[in-house]
C-alpha cells in the first residue's frame, strides 16, 4: 500500500506527564510524530510544570483533566484512582473530541482503551511492561484486590488495534502475562534525542555549581522507587573501597540522581531509605533538593564536595547533560528493568555503563565495548566499576574494556540502532500503516453497503 502523506490528528493519553523513562519516551513520541508533519494534542490527568521534561512546556499543547481526583484514598487505592482519573479523561474525549482524532496513543494505563474505542481513532498502545507484573501481592488480601484489575488490563489491552512493547524482553513477558492476547506486539525501541545532548552546557546555571567536583565520579540516574534498587549502588561502593587504596577512594564520589516529587510518599519514603544505608555503611552524604523547596541556600558547598555521596532529588536537563560529561561511570542496578533509556544516553554521551545482566540492558549494552553486564552482585559490579575507573591498575580477566576506543564506538552504535530520526522514521510508519488500514476497512463496510 502506497504511504499516505496525509498530516493526521493524534492524541496521546498518559496518566502523569513527571520524569521518568515512560515520559520520557511518550514526549519522545509526541515530538517524533510533530516532527513528522502531524497534529498533536497531549491528554494527562497530572501536570506538574516544576517536575516535567522541557517540551512539554515549550513544545507540545498539553491539557490537564481530572487532577482534582485523589491519587489514592489515605495512601491506599492507588490502581483504583488511576483508572478513575483515567474514565475521567477517556469520558471527557468520548463526548468532547469523538472525531476529532485520526490515532490515539495511550500507554501505560490500558482502561483507557474500552471507552476510547467508542470515538472514530485507531487505538496505538504502548506497553512499557505488564501493569499485573508490576504489582505488589505480599498478602491474600492484595492478591484478591487485584484479580478484577488484572482481568481488566487483559481485557483492555486486547481491544488496542496495535500494540507496541520496548524490548525483547518486554514482548516475551508480554506473551506470557496476557495469554488470551492473540496480537503479538512489535518491538519499538524508545529512541534518544541526541540534539539534547549535543547542547552547549550552560556554565552560568547555578544548579551546576553545588555539582562540580574533581573526583571520580559514579553516576546513577533513575527515579527514587524500590523497584529502582537504588541501595544497591551504595554496596557497590563499600565493596569498591575494599578495592581501592586510600589515596584512590578518597578521591571518589557517587550521585545519586533521580525524579523525586515531594507529593509521592515512596519517592520521599525511599530518600529517607537510602540516607540510612549510607549511613550504617559508615558513608557521608548530602542531599541537593528540588529547586522549588528553597531548601539549597542553606547548604555547605564544603560538605557536598567532600561527601562521599550526593543524592541529587530532581534534575534539569542542563544538570542531567552536566553530570552525562563530567562522571566517569554510570551504574544501573534495576533486575528485569523493561528497557532502561538512561544506558543508551549514557552511551550517547561516551559515559560507560555497568548494569545487572537481565532485561532491557541485555539488548542495549555491548559487554565490553559499551560496558559491562553484571550478575546482581556487589562484589562483581565493584570488579566492573574498578576496571573502568583504574584501568590500569586493574587485574580483572573477566572485565576487560578499551576506554580510549569506548566513547566514539557507542556514540556510533546508539545512533545506529536508537537514533531519534530512525524512531522518528519507524513510529510515522507505524501510525500511518495503522491509519490506513483503518480507512481500507472503512471504504471496504462502505462498498459492501452500497451492494
């Protein structure tokens, strides 16, 4: 079928427009399918314009409905509000925006799907990860409590009229989750913007000031969430200094960035969390907070550089570029993460990355030539990080890498294979083949109509 050229109109629906990987990839998308020639409206139930990604508000039209529902009732309920806030916005397209929409693309939340079917657009859903896998079930009473919302998903997401996972992996936990699905989802892996991290730093930006440092630096980048198995980049770093001479630990640190939003208890839970194991393994640390708390004036600059970690709690996209050029290894300790953007940025940016050997990472990460796959072991992922940090003093026969010839292969390498204008190329395919096929159907009930 020839491609149509046509400039269609698409809606996403994503139920909180913060920082993280799914944002990142559904803004990712939004920008791709603009760049493309299309209309773009963005639907979101929460948007915090001190804690969201720079198009959003520069770029894209976003618009906010239902944020005055609850996120949960007195902590609890948290699914049961989603999917609420979620009726909510579907409603309100049903019955405001029925035809206005050529494609739909929603993820994250599958209840959207049944009410958004009932307007005239195709349904692109993007599954990150199963919402069922994800889910905490440690009591009879959790396991009973999700039975309905597990069958709902299920059912949701069969209705999609094309399905999109981010991984290999994804796709094969996909199959298993939702074994009444027929559809089998094509694999679309998120792509990187790598203009934004060609930008110039911003030297004047005060935000930089509290993070300059001559030390070594570990990085970790991801959401302040358990799941994120952020405690485990801490143990790194106690087995790492058993490796270390004195004169070489003294002069390494590690950043603990991350999204952080003062709103959601497990982000503010899991910091508390965190300062804890630092300190029982005998760790200092300071904490940089979000710009919007004040709470920065305040801070010795003396104590942040001689702390031996920094829990960075939100960043800007000029601070996230900053701390890509200026470290020296980023560590990623998700198990089974879905896909995991942040390598492939690390990459981008010639910053080498250590991560656990399972899930998305497998099929981003060259051993040995981008960085390392790791068992989920501290004492493993400490002979990594000293492999790259030393190379030279290093005795490892097991982790090998050549960090002069590193940084161009993987900017080479990510382009290649997650390069903005080839994900740019391949979702303008996929949402045109989508439109399409639907208007042959359309004219196909027409004819048979007319006989």
């Amino acid at each position: 079928m020839e491609s149509t050229s046509k400039s269609l109109n698409i809606a996403f629906v994503h139920p909180d427009l913060g920082i993280g990987g799914a944002e990142r990839l559904v803004v990712d998308s939004a920008m791709a399918l603009k760049n493309s020639g299309h209309q773009i409206t963005m639907y979101t139930s929460h948007h915090d314009k001190t804690h969201c990604f720079k198009e959003t508000l520069d770029d894209l039209n976003v618009v906010v409905l239902g944020d005055f529902l609850p996120q949960s009732i007195f902590g609890y309920g948290h699914i049961l509000c989603s999917i609420l806030r979620g009726f909510y916005l579907s409603i309100y397209l049903l019955f405001n925006k029925r035809n206005d929409y050529d494609i739909i693309f929603a993820d994250q939340l599958a209840t959207y799907i049944p009410i958004l079917k009932l307007t005239k657009a195709k349904i692109l859903f993007y599954c990150h990860f199963p919402d069922k896998n994800l889910a905490t079930r440690n009591s009879a009473i959790k396991k009973l409590y999700r039975i309905p919302f597990d069958c709902l998903e299920e059912v949701s997401t069969d209705l999609a009229d094309k399905i999109l996972v981010n991984s290999q992996f994804t796709r094969s936990i996909f199959k298993e989750s939702f074994k009444r699905i027929d559809i089998v989802p094509d694999v679309l892996y998120p792509g990187i913007n790598t203009e934004q991290y060609e930008k110039k730093i911003d030297e004047t930006d005060k935000g930089l000031d509290l993070l300059r440092s001559e030390k070594i630096t570990l990085l970790s980048i991801n959401r302040f969430e358990r799941k994120k198995n952020l405690e485990l980049t801490i143990k790194i770093l106690k087995e790492l200094k058993s490796k270390c001479t004195d004169d070489e630990f003294k002069n390494i640190r590690l950043v603990i960035a991350g999204g952080y939003d003062l709103i959601n208890p497990e982000n503010v839970e899991y910091h508390k969390e965190l300062e804890e194991v630092a300190k029982v393994n005998e760790f200092t640390y300071q904490t940089i907070w979000p710009e919007s708390t004040k709470k920065n004036e305040s801070l010795d600059k003396e104590a942040i550089q001689n702390a031996n970690i920094v829990f960075l709690l939100s960043f800007s996209e000029n601070q996230r570029t900053f701390l890509l050029h200026h470290c020296n290894c980023l560590i990623y300790t998700p198990t089974n993460e879905h896909f995991g953007i942040v390598p492939v940025e690390s990459m981008y940016s010639g910053l080498p990355v250590i991560a656990i050997n399972s899930g998305g990472p497998k099929e981003s990460i060259v051993h040995g030539k981008t960085g390392f796959l790791c068992p989920e072991d501290e004492k493993e992922l400490a002979e990594a990080a000293y492999a790259i940090l030393f190379p030279t003093q290093s005795t490892s026969t097991k982790y090998q890498i050549d960090m002069k010839a590193m940084p161009s292969y993987a900017k080479e390498y990510v382009i290649n294979k997650f390069g903005f204008e080839q994900f740019k190329k391949s979702l303008n395919a996929i949402v045109t083949e989508l439109y399409e096929e639907g208007q042959k159907k359309k004219q196909e009930k027409e004819n048979k109509k007319e006989l």
